[in-house]
C-alpha cells in the first residue's frame, strides 16, 4: 500500500517505467521475421497508452482518460499557431534548401510518387503524431511543468522522447541506421520547446502538438520522396541543426520561465490539480 501511495504521489515515475517497457515487443524484429507494420503501430501508441494506464490504474482518476483526450478538442488557437505548427514541414524544405546550396545533390525521384506520399501521410499520422502525444505532452509535460520552468519541462521531454526512440536504432533494414542517432535526438529535444512554446500559448492545445509532431516527420519524408534531400544523414544533421536554432529563438523571444507571456501559469496550475 506504500508503494501505491508513492507511485500515486510520483506519477510521472510509473508513466517513464510504463513508456519505456511497453515498447519492447518491438525488439522481437531483430530475431524473428514479424510484419513490421502492426508492431510499430503498437509502440508508437505506448505513450499514450502510458498515460491511460498511469491515470486508470494507479491514479484511478475518474474522467482522468477523457479529460487527457479532451485536449484534441481545442481546435481554437488562431491562424499564427496553426502556420507556427506547420513550420517544421518549411523547416525539412529549408533544409533541402541547405544541403543543395552546400553542393548536395537532388535526385530525380521514382515516379509516381503520389502514392508513397500518401503512403507517408498516413503513416506519418498514426504511427508517431497520434499515438504519443496524449502522453508526452498532454500528460507527462503538464506534469513537470507544475514543478520546473518551462524550458527546463521540454528539455526533459525531449530528452526521454529521444531515449524513448533508441531501440530503433538496435533494427537493422527499416532505414534508421542511416540517420546518426545524435541528429535525431538533437531534433527531439529542439523541438520539444517548440511544442511547449505553442501548447503554452494555445490552451494546452494538443490537436497543436500532433499537428507540430506530424508536420515533423511528414516534412522529412517529402524531401526524401522528393529527391530533394536523398541522404538521410545529411538531412537529419543539416535538420537538426535548424531545430536547434530555431528552439533557441524561441528562448530568447519568449523566456524560459513560461515560454509564453500568457498561458504558462494556467498550464501549470492545471498540471498541479491533474496530480
């Protein structure tokens, strides 16, 4: 009954030991020969999975699920945050943009490519925007930023998203191995503030935050499809440098305390009463 009371006290304990273990069965790639699909499906839901789990079972918090959900139903947030959220798809462009004016070379890509573009909106959808973030930021942010600022808040986000990733790396044959995992982790973490800055100044808004979390992964995929940047290690390094500038800008623009002039009190008062 101790334990319970603790874990009860310390949520966000149980939800990183939940995250990080719910996952797993994806590791079962690397020895048997499973359909990559479904499995990659199932991890990219575990966060917010995580999260029903913390809230239903150990904090048994009645509507806690449907308050969590509730977030995707603040479509209100004016039409600079809807373009701000966009913003990581110019980002990928900006970054073919770079690689070519280093001297990279675009390549004509394989027609037609309607259909891997569509293929890569929809995956790019429900296995990473969807499925994660109820849990990284509508649960675990909100949380932390009831006891830290907000850019300390996203950095720890971006730090446990990124290790959250890492057994990615461990498959071999699905395209990970090509991208230096430290590009990847940098442009998690960068982008984290980016969330924070636009959740702290829409309400919470997490129909923002999948929409930041698609726009990111849509935007490298195009420029691949595209042939535009066909190097995955160039790209995501070029990108990830992008990010980082743009998160410090964001810093220096909005302040670390709250990452927004407005709705960081009301975001962590809420974090507080969700506890």
């Amino acid at each position: 009954m101790a334990n319970e009371g603790i874990l009860r006290r310390y949520p966000i304990f149980p939800y990183i030991i939940l995250v990080y273990i719910l996952p797993l069965p994806i590791l079962l790639l690397r020895f048997f020969d499973l359909p990559f699909e479904p499995i990659l499906i199932y991890a990219s839901w575990t966060p917010n999975i995580a999260a029903f789990l913390v809230l239903g079972v150990i904090l048994r918090q009645r509507g806690g699920i449907k308050k969590l959900i509730s977030g995707w139903g603040k479509w209100k947030a004016g039409i600079r945050w809807y373009v701000i959220a966009v913003s990581p798809l110019f980002v990928a462009f900006l970054a073919a943009g770079v690689f070519i004016g280093l001297g990279g070379s675009p390549i004509t890509p394989e027609k037609p490519v309607g259909f891997p573009l569509l293929i890569s909106f929809i995956i790019s959808l429900i296995t990473g925007a969807m499925g994660e973030e109820l849990g990284w930021r509508g649960f675990l942010l909100s949380r932390l930023q009831s006891k830290f600022n907000a850019l300390i808040s996203s950095l720890i986000v971006g730090v446990i998203w990124a290790v959250w990733h890492l057994p990615l790396w461990t498959l071999t044959g699905y395209g990970w191995e090509a991208i230096p995992y430290w590009t990847f982790a940098l442009s998690a973490i960068s982008t984290s503030v980016l969330f924070t800055w636009v959740l702290n100044n829409t309400g919470g808004s997490l129909v923002m935050a999948t929409l930041i979390h698609f726009m990111m992964n849509l935007g490298m995929n195009v420029v691949g499809i595209l042939g535009l940047l066909p190097s995955p290690g160039k790209g995501w390094t070029i990108a990830a440098i992008l990010f980082a500038i743009y998160a410090i800008i964001i810093v220096l623009i909005a302040g670390p305390k709250n990452l927004s002039r407005h709705m960081g009190e009301k975001l962590e008062t809420a974090g507080k009463e969700d506890s």
